[in-house]
C-alpha cells in the first residue's frame, strides 16, 4: 500500500476524519470545498498533527498517536504542490528549481527540465510566466527535492481550460513514468475520474 490513513483532528468547531487504505499510483480526496480534503493532505505532510490515528507510507510510519511517533515534517520528504505555485518572486526560474534540491532524487535536473519541457523558462521571472508554466515550474522544483511521495493540493483549480489540460497531461505522465506515490486533492469529479487510481470521498 502506498498510503494507510487513520487520522482525526478536531478544527474549530468541525471534526476532520478520515480513514483509507490505498495502492500505488494516484490516489484523490475528492469532496466539495471545506470538507477537510486540504487538512488531512496537511497531516500526511506533517504541517498540521492529527489529534489521533495513523500515518504510513510506503511502509514508513510518520505518525502513530498510540506509540508516539511523528517524524518532523522535513524528515517525511514529500514534494508538496500547492494550488498556487508559491515560487519566489525575487529568483529566476532556474533558482527556483534549485531552491531546495536534496541528494540525488527520482530524477535529475537535467531530467526534471527536460521532462516538463522547462528548458526555455530557466531565465525567466515567476511574474511573467502563464499559470501553466508556473505550476510546472512547482511540481519540477517538488520533484527535485527528492522526494519519497508528492503531495498535490488542487493544482488545476486556478488555471484556464487550457492550461488546466496541459498541467492535467503532465501529472497523467508523472502518475506513468515517474512511479511516485501521488495523494492529490480536488472538488472536480471528472479529474479525479481521469487521473486516480482510487478516489477517496470526504
């Protein structure tokens, strides 16, 4: 199994639970906005801790409330895609990619440009970029960070139709040919349904 979740926490006034074990490929938490699809991404990365349950993936316990374990966020090494790009604003594209590169990881950055055809933008500003290209720019630079799994949190949700198609080809070939475990949240049945291997409703 790439990912075995049993967690809760209480947020407010709202409890966030959720409870699924899934195989290797994509996996989506679908649901409509507000339900805690975010949150519980959230606690598979170690950014916010479940008041109880269990964390595994790829058969690595990160977090087990009955035994104490919760590695720290930095230890999880997961590639963390957000829904807006997050890339800094004061470097060009190629020291975006760098930022945060670790060891030698699923692919080089030689692989990771020419992978999702970056080659061109490397001299570019974040602020001149489509959205497209920023967010392929955002999953080249979590794939250098040698990650273990990605993390995708509605990466599709602020682009137009043809940008979200061309983002929707790039995690449709990372699902294929990269081999990462992937956990991505959307509101969007149709994506989910083209993209997952197991959908999970919350």
């Amino acid at each position: 199994m790439s990912f075995e979740v049993k967690v809760s926490r209480r947020l407010g006034k709202a409890m966030v639970a959720c409870n699924f074990l899934a195989p290797n490929g994509l996996t989506a938490l679908f649901g409509p906005s507000g339900a805690g699809k975010s949150s519980v991404l959230n606690m598979v990365s170690g950014l916010l801790r479940p008041d109880h349950g269990r964390i595994v993936v790829g058969g690595q316990v990160l977090f087990d409330s009955a035994a104490g374990i919760d590695i720290p966020v930095q230890q999880r090494h997961s590639g963390y895609v957000f829904q807006d790009a997050r890339l800094f604003p004061h470097m060009r594209v190629r020291a975006n990619l760098a930022y945060g590169a670790r060891g030698d990881g699923p692919m080089s950055q030689a692989d990771v440009i020419d992978f999702l055809g970056l080659a061109h933008l490397l001299d570019r500003w974040p602020r001149s970029l489509s959205g497209g290209e920023a967010q392929r720019v955002a999953i080249g630079r979590a794939l250098l960070s040698n990650p273990r799994f990605l993390l995708m949190d509605e990466p599709l949700a602020s682009l137009d139709r043809a940008r979200r198609e061309e983002i929707m080809r790039t995690i449709e070939r990372l699902r294929d040919e990269v081999g990462l475990p992937i956990l991505y949240v959307s509101h969007d049945r149709a994506e989910v349904e083209r993209l997952a291997g197991a959908i999970v409703e919350i």
